[in-house]
C-alpha cells in the first residue's frame, strides 16, 4: 500500500462518518462474514448485508487505544489483520 491517497470520507444523516476501502480477503473470511451477516439477520429479523456484517463486527470490538501507551511499551511491528476471527467459528 505505496499509495497515500486520503479515501473521500462522507457524512451520513446520522450523525456519523462513511468511508469506502477496497481490501483483500480470503474466501474464509469472506464466509466468516456470510455466517456473521446470517446471525445478524436472525437477530434482527432482516436482511443484513455483508458491509453491515463488517460495520457491526468493527463496532462490537473495542479498539485499542495505541495512543494512549507510551511509546516504548508499543509494539515495533503491528500484525495487521483486515478482519478479526469471529467467535464460534473455526
């Protein structure tokens, strides 16, 4: 990722920003996310898309707050996952 182009970021009526990335996956992930989106649709009552699967996994994991660490208790090299594992799955 050599590129460093800013994504458009938009605001959405409410209240929050949306931001559009192009990434990578492996099929596993990608049904990782159908199992996910299926759970949601269950739980919701209706259908639920592969992009609200990932928005509510992003959401329901606490980011870590990097910023907040001195830096030489921060990691000198992050491991960098596009997705975190789902739980109940292998």
């Amino acid at each position: 990722m050599n590129d460093r182009v800013t994504p458009p970021m938009h605001a959405t009526p409410d209240g929050e920003a949306e931001i559009s990335l192009v990434i990578r996956l492996p099929w596993e992930d990608v049904a990782r996310l159908g199992q996910e989106a299926g759970r949601l649709a269950a739980q919701h009552q209706r259908p639920v898309t592969l992009d609200e699967a990932v928005s509510h996994r992003l959401r329901s994991r606490p980011a870590p707050a990097a910023h907040a660490k001195p830096a030489a208790e921060q990691p000198t090299t992050a491991p960098v996952s596009a997705l975190p594992r789902l739980s109940g799955t292998a």
